[in-house]
C-alpha cells in the first residue's frame, strides 16, 4: 500500500511529464521501424528532441539498448570516408545535448556512459588559409576515435582527434571539462586541457 501510494503521488508531482516520455517510445519506434541503418540492435531508446538525419543511417551502427538523451547531435560531415563512421555497442548512454561528429570512424564500446554536454569529434573545422572565411575551407583530415568498455565522460568534456588514432583504453574516467587529444590507456582518470592521465585505477583491489 505504502509503495502504491509513493508512486501515485510521484505521478501528481509532474503528470505532464508522461508526455515527452510518450514522444519519445513513439519516436524510438518509428526510427527504428523506418530509418535505414548500417546495424541496429534492440530496444532504442531515443529522445524526440534529437537531431540524426534518415541521409547518414546508413552509415551508422547501433546495439542492443543504446539511450540517447534529449537535444542530442549525431553528425557525419559530407567528406565522410569509408561506409562506416560511428559504432555505439550495446548499452551506452548519451545523455543531453551531446554532439558525436565523425568523418573517419567513431566507436563507442559497450557500457560507455556521456555525461551532458559531451563532445566527440574525429575531425575539426580548417582554418589555415587567412584569406578565406572558415566556413569555406571544410575539415581536417581527422582520425578515428575509440572509447574503450565501461568508461565514463564527464560533463562538458571534449574528445577531439585531428589526425591519427585516439584511443582510450577500458574503464577511464574523463573528468568534467577535460579536453582529451591524446590517448590514454585503460583504468586511467583523466583531467584539464589538454588531459592527461592523474591517477590508475587499481581493477584488482578496486581502488
């Protein structure tokens, strides 16, 4: 009885809040009813506020119960190489208002948490022509990105690979605000801008 009545006032708290929640199962049916993916698992969850254009389905690959938060951004710039340019393995969580940008290759492995507010990008804006307004010199040759199983990226952190390969490794911890350029290798907790790692992770002792 207790139990009933707490849920029961849980949903006078907010009743509206049922609306954006039924937005979202039916949009997360219909795109995965109709929208053209390399690869997708089951049960997506994906917020209708979200902006992932039917144009570059094609080329992305989703798993099993993958979560993506409201005002979310998955993009592919139109130099896209290859036929494959983002993997997210099974459940992952992006949460709002992440930005995922690839032009190369971008794979998130399974259990990898976003915080808000988080920035993935194999690529970046060119700008070393002077004579010419940035938005007309198109992008970087970039690299690809890796984030390996379990890890966690911090609130506002920004994941950027301007050329070759940007792994982390199993189980880092990206602190809040860090700017990653480099990789890092698994169990490390990386912080500032640039980042790098300020502590190892102890898997055995758990410390």
């Amino acid at each position: 009885m207790a139990e009933s009545s707490r849920s029961h006032r849980v949903w006078l708290e907010d009743p509206l809040d049922l609306f954006p929640r039924g937005m979202t199962k039916l949009y997360s049916v219909w795109v995965s009813a109709s929208y053209p993916f390399a690869s997708l698992g089951r049960n997506l969850s994906i917020h209708y506020t979200s902006s992932l254009r039917r144009s570059i389905a094609t080329r992305i690959k989703l798993g099993n119960s993958v979560l993506v938060g409201k005002n979310t951004w998955f993009n592919i710039v139109y130099e896209a190489t290859g036929d494959l340019n983002i993997v997210i393995d099974d459940h992952c969580c992006i949460s709002a208002r992440s930005v995922i940008s690839a032009k190369n290759y971008i794979h998130l492995e399974r259990d990898v948490v976003l915080a808000p507010s988080v920035l993935i990008m194999d690529h970046n804006h060119a700008f070393e022509d002077p004579g010419q307004a940035i938005s007309n010199q198109g992008t970087t040759e970039g690299g690809r990105i890796r984030i390996g199983r379990g890890s966690y990226i911090g609130h506002g952190a920004a994941i950027i690979c301007n050329r070759g390969e940007l792994e982390l490794g199993e189980h880092c911890v990206v602190e809040p605000n860090a700017v990653v350029t480099r990789s890092v290798p698994s169990y490390s907790v990386v912080s500032g801008n640039p980042a790098r790692a300020v502590r190892q992770l102890d898997p055995v002792n758990q410390a």
